[in-house]
C-alpha cells in the first residue's frame, strides 16, 4: 500500500509530544535528518526552540496533540512568531501507534514519531489560537458559564435528594424551576417544619409574606406553605443543630452560585451586544445570548469554514456509516467534534421546536409524524434538526443575513432557476 504523502512544500517537519512538564520534539529536515530532544515548558526553553526552528529550512510545519490546556502557551508563542501549527486528532495517533508498533505500548518518543509521521501524511487540521483570532474572551468567559453551571446543577442535586428528604421533604413539590428564588429564600428562612410551626398562622404569614415575594393568591399559598409544615415527615431536628447549620450553608452557596450566574449572564450580554454574528444567531429560533455566546466562542469565525460540510465535521454531525461485507450499519453521527458546540445547539433545537412557526419545529414534527410517542424517534428527530440548525446558523453567519421565519412551501419540482422557484412559491 502507498503512502499518501504530503504534497505541501516544507523545509522542516516538527512533532511536539506535548505533556505538563516537558514536552518530546522530534524533528525531520528535507534532507532526511532527524533530531530528538525534550524541551521544558518554560520561558527559557520556549525561546530556545523557537531559535531552533529559525535555524531550520523554511518553512517549518509543526504538529502537535492537544493534552488539556498545556499545549496553549506553547502554540500561541508558535504562532505570534509566524510558523505553521497544525492540530493532529488523539484518536488518528493512537490508532496510527498500533499500526506503526503492532503493540499498544506507549512512551514519549514513540508518540512523537507517530505524530511525525501524521504530519507527514497530511492528517492534521489547521490550529487556531483564540487569543490572536480574537475570540480568547468569549471563550472564557463561555467555559466559566458552564462549569458555574455545572456546579450549581450539582448542589441542587444534593439539595434535592439528601438535604430536602431529611429536613422538609414536602418543600419539594414547589420546586419547580432553577430559577426559583423564592424557594431558596423560604428554605433559608424556615429549613425545618418546626420553624415554621413554633409561629401562628396570622404571624407567620406576616413574616413569610416578604420571603416569598410576589405571587398569584399569595394569602392562600401562605395559608397552604403553614399546613404542610403542620403535617410534615421530617426529621425534628433544632434550629440550631449543626446538621440544620449545614443545610443552611448549602442553600446560601446555591443563592451565591446563581448571583454569579446571573452576572455571567449579564456579561454576555454586554460583550455581544455590538457583535453582528451574535445578531445573526440570535435571531434563530431557540438561540439565546448564551447559546450564541457559546458558538461564537467554540467556532469562532465561522466564516473560516469554506462548506457547510466543514462546519458539521467540527460539531461532530457528520454522518458515519460502519459497512463491512454484506453487512451496512446504519448512518449516525460521527459525534468526533467539539462537545460543546454539538450541545449548545442540541440545547437550542430544544427550545425551538416547542416554538410554532419556524422550519425547525416543522421538520421535527414531520419526523416523528409516524410515531409521535417513540423516544428514540424523538432523539433521532432532535439530532437531525440539530444537524440543520448548523446549517442554517453557518449560512447566516456567512451570508450575514438574519433569520426570517416563514412556513416552508413545496418547490415544483424539475430543473428550473431559483428566481422562477421563488416567485412560484410566492403566487402559489
């Protein structure tokens, strides 16, 4: 079998093994001449090598695996000075190191040969630094939403299922909502039925009816919150018990986590207002600031994607189809993209088909038209529309055009110009 090489002129080719501490470097000229060496990731040893690749061949062409964040301050150095860096898949070198080794084993400067020789072949995708393609804030300030977010899921989690059952599990049924403040408030107020109950009726509706702000028939959901504390199977521990002490803690953590919350929410808004791309998306059904705020952040530019194709690889919508003799597997996404563009979508596609009115709803319902009640259809159906909100969101973004909902109208069908389709449908 041959060899695909790569065609592309090159003086030099680099492979960074990259780790936390050091990194292993393996170099080949055009001449044939290889080196290998480990650098420190350090200022010192950054300058050193890219003294070295200065006193290579032009032009040198690096790649590198990318391993957490350590390879960042290393690729953004790379590129400020004006080399060609290049992204080289995980998966394409582990299963590339079995092949070349026929062993599983692996060591540092095995790694850095498979790395090479991928180089070599052309199986690389092109690095973008977020810090020099101007996106390094949004990106930020995207991933601390998130993982805020995450944090908060999981304290509410534990609010829900230990601390509630413990102490008031009847408060659960008004729990409704994330961001239902109130039940935070009241909870803080009155953690134990006995907080409630060592009050009268008359002045515990004066003191909860602040707590628990505004609401419809407030005088009878007062009225309904003091006779469930009256009746309820939690535990009688003090106002005063450390266990009680703990739960109150949790419940002000959660309060501080959905504070910052917000002012990230805030920020976003702030940071996009004068961006034209986050416009563009918002104006899609189901996109809101934080869902265009993340795919502005994940994929940057979206222009840079010469295809609509190309934009799909990188969600990881891409169809893959697993065929071996007579047997066809059927075609399902590739899921090898970023994880957090394919949700923020997902998570959009969510909101819009529950929306009427929009082609995104309407191609859902036309999937599941056969069995409305199958879940898996309903996943299947969710993915495909994910699969076109990518699209949509790329051509707009690239068109710079906002979206216009409209009912979608059969084409006639046959070869025939798209102004004669256009002004068809417009009289039909």
């Amino acid at each position: 079998m041959a060899d695909h090489l790569n065609n592309k002129p090159f003086g030099a080719w680099i492979a960074i093994d990259i780790a936390k501490d050091f990194n292993a470097v393996l170099s080949e000229t055009k001449a044939g001449k290889r080196q290998h060496f480990r650098m420190a990731n350090s200022a010192a040893d950054h300058d050193r090598f890219i003294a070295f690749l200065k006193s290579l061949p032009p032009p040198c062409i690096i790649g590198f695996e990318a391993t957490g964040n350590y390879h960042r301050a290393l690729g953004h150095r790379l590129v400020a000075a004006g080399f060609e860096v290049c992204f080289i898949s995980s998966v394409a070198s582990a299963r590339y190191r079995e092949v070349m080794f026929n062993s599983w084993d692996k060591n540092d400067p095995k790694d850095a040969a498979v790395l090479l020789e991928l180089l070599k072949q052309g199986i690389t995708q092109r690095y973008v630094d977020p810090l020099i393609a101007g996106h390094h804030d949004l990106q930020e300030l995207s991933k601390t939403y998130y993982q805020v977010t995450l944090s908060r899921t999981r304290l509410q989690h534990s609010i829900l299922t230990h601390y509630l059952p413990l102490y008031f599990p009847e408060m659960g049924k008004w729990w409704n909502s994330t961001r239902a403040d109130w039940w935070i408030n009241y909870l803080l107020r009155f953690p134990i039925p006995s907080a409630v109950t060592k009050h009268s009726q008359e002045a515990f509706c004066e003191i909860a009816s602040p707590v628990i702000g505004r609401k419809v028939n407030k005088a009878a959901k007062l009225i309904e919150l003091y006779e469930t504390a009256l009746h309820s199977i939690g535990l009688p521990v003090e106002a005063d018990s450390l266990a009680c002490k703990t739960f109150q803690i949790q419940l002000r953590r959660y309060q501080e986590i959905n504070a910052c919350r917000k002012q990230l929410e805030e920020t976003a808004q702030a940071v996009l207002a004068d961006n034209p791309d986050s416009a563009i998306l918002q104006s899609v059904p189901g996109i809101g600031p934080i869902n265009a705020l993340t795919i502005l952040a994940e994929g940057g530019d979206l222009r840079r994607f010469s295809h609509h194709r190309q934009f799909l690889k990188y969600c990881g919508f891409d169809l893959a189809k697993n065929q071996s003799g007579n047997y066809r597997g059927q075609e399902q996404i590739s899921k090898r993209g970023n994880a957090r563009l394919r949700l923020a979508l997902w998570m959009a596609v969510n909101t819009a088909i529950a929306q009427p009115e929009n082609s995104f709803q309407q191609k859902y319902s036309r999937y599941i038209k056969g069995a409305p009640q199958d879940k898996d259809l309903q996943r299947k159906a969710r993915t495909a529309v994910a699969a076109k909100m990518a699209r949509v969101v790329y051509g707009l973004v690239k068109s710079k055009q906002m979206y216009q909902g409209y009912y979608e109208k059969a084409l006639p069908s046959g070869s025939i110009p798209l102004c004669r389709a256009v002004e068809a449908a417009r009289t039909s």
